[in-house]
C-alpha cells in the first residue's frame, strides 16, 4: 500500500506510545490539578506538551499522517541540545535542572530507528509541494 512495512508501522505507534504515555504521567496531572496560576512561559510549555500527548495518541492510529509530529519532536530537541546544553556542558556550567531536561531529550535517540527515513524523503523532500496560487 504505502511501502511501510507492517513493523516499522509498529516502531512508529511504540514512539507514539512512549510519548502519550511519557507526557502523560509526567504533565497531564499538573494540568488537571494545578493549584496555583502558572507564570507565562511556564503555562506555555505544559500546554504545549499536554497537546503533543494528545496528538500522539492519535499517532496509534494514524502512524504516517502524524510523522511531521516525531519530526517536531526530534528537530526540537535536537536543536535545544546543540544550542543550550551542549555549551553549559562544555564550559562546566550545567546545573542538575538543565542535566535533568538534557537526560530527558537524549531519550530522542531511539527515534531514528523508528522513522521510516525513505518515506520521509519521498513524501517531504521528493514530492512536489502544493501550489502557492
């Protein structure tokens, strides 16, 4: 049908999983149960992770229409570990709150092995996009 072999479909839904799953236990209850108003970026950051896990559920079902939303993830991620912790890391300035959150994103190291890269390529980068005009 789509040339993603039914493992790979499987790989997908395990990361869908393991971020519904992850965000879940560790944001959702602040949302449901927060007791005291939030500073901006603070309220920014757990809403935004609290539809990701949201989204991502709808990655059990959907594995190949919600790819751009691992992609998100990883490129993120990746970014905040390049620009943030990589230089506190490297000029012995890293405290156990920026430890804690780098832990967190290296966990995006399993995910290459999930996504199939080849439709990737065909559907992001190869295909035409659509029209301007």
């Amino acid at each position: 049908m789509n040339g993603i072999s039914l493992f790979r479909l499987y790989l997908l839904r395990a990361l869908y999983v393991l971020v519904a799953v992850g965000l879940g236990i560790k944001v959702w209850p602040g949302i449901i149960h927060h007791e005291k108003p939030w500073e901006l970026m603070e309220g920014v950051v757990q809403c935004m992770l609290a539809a990701f896990a949201v989204l991502s559920v709808l990655g059990l079902r959907y594995p190949l229409q919600m790819l751009p939303l691992l992609l998100w993830e990883m490129t993120w991620k990746s970014i905040w570990l390049l620009v943030v912790a990589l230089p506190l890391w490297s000029s012995g300035h890293m405290d156990e709150s920026t430890w804690a959150t780098a832990s967190a994103c290296l966990l995006i190291l399993i995910f290459p092995f999930g996504i199939p890269w080849r439709f990737v390529f065909e559907h992001y980068l190869k295909k035409p996009g659509d029209r301007f005009y």
